[in-house]
C-alpha cells in the first residue's frame, strides 16, 4: 500500500479519482472559507486550511479481470476511518459486510463468485470517496441442486428437506455452512450427509421429532459464490412450504391393518394385504415418508428384482420408497385383505379403501409399519429413511459436527 502523501497545492484544483492496480485514491473534499473580514487577520486562513488537507489510499485485496473467486472482499484504509463501503455486481446485487472496530478496514461477509464483475465505492470519515473494481475468474464447473419439497407447497408432519446436487459435494462443511433454515415455531433439527440412492451427493434438514402442524419453514440456500469441491455454485436458492394436518398412517402387517390418524385419533381403519413373508417380496418396516401421489401408473416386477411376477397398470399409487414399495389399490388380492399378507412388497387395498385414503393423505405424512416377517427398516436414502435413525444418530451425519440447529 502507498504512503499518505501531505500535499498543499498552490491553488485550488480538482483532484481526480485514481484507480491503479487494485488500489484507489480517496480524493478529499478541499473546501477553503474565502477571505475579507471573516478571514483569520493574517491573510492566510485558506492556505492554512489546505496545508492540513492530505490524500487517502485504500487497496482492495481482489484485483484487474482474473481475481480468484471464493474468497471475501477486503477493502483497507491506509489512514483514518471508512465510514460506508459498498461492493454491487454486475446484476445489481450488493455484498454487505463490516467495518472492522479500528474503521481501518472492511469484509465483505460473503464470498466473491466467480465469472462477476465487482464495483467498489468506499467512503471515508472526511467525506472522500474512492471507486475501484475487479473481475474474477469464470468457473470451470458448475453444480447445481433441486430441492424438496417444492416451493410453497403443503407437507405432512415427516416431511424433511431435502437437496440433491448435480454433481459430488467433496467441501461438505463449507456447503453446509450456507444453508439456513427458519421456522416459524423455533423448530430443532439437523442437517444429514448421505449417498441418494440415485448416487448424487444429497443433504437433509429432518426435525427432531415430527414437524408441528401450521410450522412455516424457509430454506435459504446461500451458496453464490462456493466451491463444493465438485463444482461452484453460481446462484443463490430459496425455498418454502407449509406443515398441513399432523396425520399419521400406522400399518400393523401382523394384524394386516392400516389405521389413519389425525391429530392422534384414528379417523379411518382399513384392511390391508402386505408384501408375503419369507422372501424378497417382504415389505419394508419402520418409519417410511409418503413421497409423491402418483395416481394410475405401470408396476412391471422386472424393474425391482423379482422377474416376471407382475406387469400391470396400478390405481392410486402412493410412493413410499425409491426401491418401489407403495400403498395402491390392489383389487386382484381382495381375498387377502385383512387376513395374509400375499403381495409383492407393497400394502395393498380395496379400490374404495384407496380411493379414500389418496385423497386424504398429504405428501409427507408418515406411514409408521410394524410387522415380524418384513425387510428391516428401509435404507437412510431409500425415500426419506432418516427417521428410523435415532436423534443422535441423525446428528452425527451433519459436516459440522453433528450440531443441531434452532432457528426461529
């Protein structure tokens, strides 16, 4: 950084501002009173006051056209005190940041992006101002990410977030660092790592227990500008939605029952059929989330392992794991209903019964299964299985050691 020059100029003359190499001149407003009979008696008052005036440097620590991306702007005063800096892109959008307690200094509190181009306008105690700018390197790979559940969407009570990324996430913790999630009712939870069972990388917020019904939650996911160690990030994401009725779906498959519950009283019991015991056409058990409502679709056993058992279109499908087990209609089975347990591995109903329960359950509700002949719990990414992992045990899969979140 250049040293403070003093200077006292023979004459009023503007100065200009200077931008070179990364470092601006703040150019001092040189203001004299004029003479006559206000003046100090001596004929030199505004000489006087123009031998105090001095030129102030600040450099900024990014700099020209191929600065590094990642890293926060650092504007410094050489001397005095900034007052205000402010730092816009090219779309307008602003990086705040802090003065620090000397005023010596300024950073920003985010990160520069890459491929953006930056202005810079910092404003010191004496009323001087200072532009400078600079452009920082394109990336070589962008990640991007979807996000579930969909915006402004309502959820049952077991409903997580949950974000899928295009490509690897290596710097776990620089990512997780960057996702805020708000609650309306200072809901606890934690976010969890894990491998989606599509093999992306995929991150989960999952409460500690069971969302409250009429919670509002917001995801901000502040990523602009971070390197996932498989790609940056060259955008911001939000998202919200809703927690709808507090319902819950319990299937008892030794009993062959499913009872609906709404705010803890059952408010509709149906006889079932579940996957048949001994084999690989068990059901899974646990606690599984209802993923998506997929009406009238085609359920062909080659796709999930078992041959040529089944191929045949399938009324009111209701997903509950990505290996294919659902709850639908099922009315060749109607002999079994209530009494065995003969499908293929998913919970099978009348049409009626079907009927009736798709268009009450909400995406998200939990379907809490319970059987001895069955699978074992579902995998922790087959579908939305983190809540047959206990509340530690959830913990643990955060990048940030395991630290739990309450935001309000």
């Amino acid at each position: 950084m250049s040293r403070i020059r003093r200077h006292t100029p023979p004459r009023r003359r503007p100065v200009r501002n200077a931008v070179i190499a990364g470092t601006a001149v703040l150019a001092a407003a040189l203001t004299a009173c004029s003479g006559g009979s206000g003046g100090s008696g001596d004929g030199k008052g505004g000489a006087a006051d123009l031998a105090g005036a001095k030129k102030a440097q600040i450099s900024v620590n990014l700099t020209g056209q191929q600065a590094k991306a990642g890293e926060p702007v650092k504007v410094t005063l050489a001397s005095g005190k900034l007052q205000q800096v402010t730092v816009t892109d090219a779309k307008g959008g602003k990086l705040a940041g802090k003065i620090a307690a000397d005023g010596r200094t300024w950073t920003s509190d985010r990160v520069a992006a890459p491929g953006s181009t930056y202005a810079i306008e910092a404003k010191d105690d004496k009323g001087s101002t200072a532009k400078a700018g600079f452009a920082t390197v394109a990336a070589d790979k962008v990640n991007k990410l979807s996000l579930a559940p969909g915006k402004d969407t309502t959820v049952g009570v077991a409903q997580p977030l949950s974000i899928v990324f295009d490509h690897p996430v290596k710097n776990k913790a620089a990512v997780e660092k960057q996702l805020k999630v708000t609650t309306s009712d200072n809901t606890v939870g934690s976010w969890g790592w894990m491998e989606d069972y599509s093999g992306k990388s995929r991150v989960d917020w999952r409460p500690k227990d069971y969302w409250k019904a009429g919670t509002k939650v917001t995801l901000e996911a502040d990523l602009n500008g971070v390197d996932s160690g498989g790609g940056w990030f060259v955008k911001d994401y939000k998202t919200g939605f809703t927690v709808g009725k507090n319902q819950v779906v319990k299937v008892d498959l030794d009993n062959h029952r499913l009872k609906l519950y709404r705010d803890g009283a059952v408010v509709k019991e149906i006889p079932v059929s579940g996957g048949t015991p001994g084999g690989d056409k068990r059901s899974w058990r646990g606690k599984a989330v209802l993923m998506s409502k997929e009406g009238t679709i085609n359920m062909n056993s080659e796709t999930v392992g078992l041959g040529d058992a089944y191929n045949k279109m399938v009324d009111y499908s209701m997903r509950l794991t990505w290996s294919g087990m659902y709850a639908h209609a099922a009315p060749w089975n109607a002999a079994y209903f209530g009494n065995t347990n003969h499908s293929s591995g998913c919970i099978g109903m009348s049409d009626a019964n079907a009927k009736e329960l798709y268009g009450t359950v909400q995406v998200g509700d939990p379907f809490e299964i319970v059987g001895d002949d069955t699978k074992g719990p579902q995998a922790v990414n087959n579908g939305y299985g983190e809540w047959n992992l206990s509340w530690e045990q959830w913990q643990k899969k955060s990048a940030l050691t395991g630290a739990s979140t309450t935001v309000g």
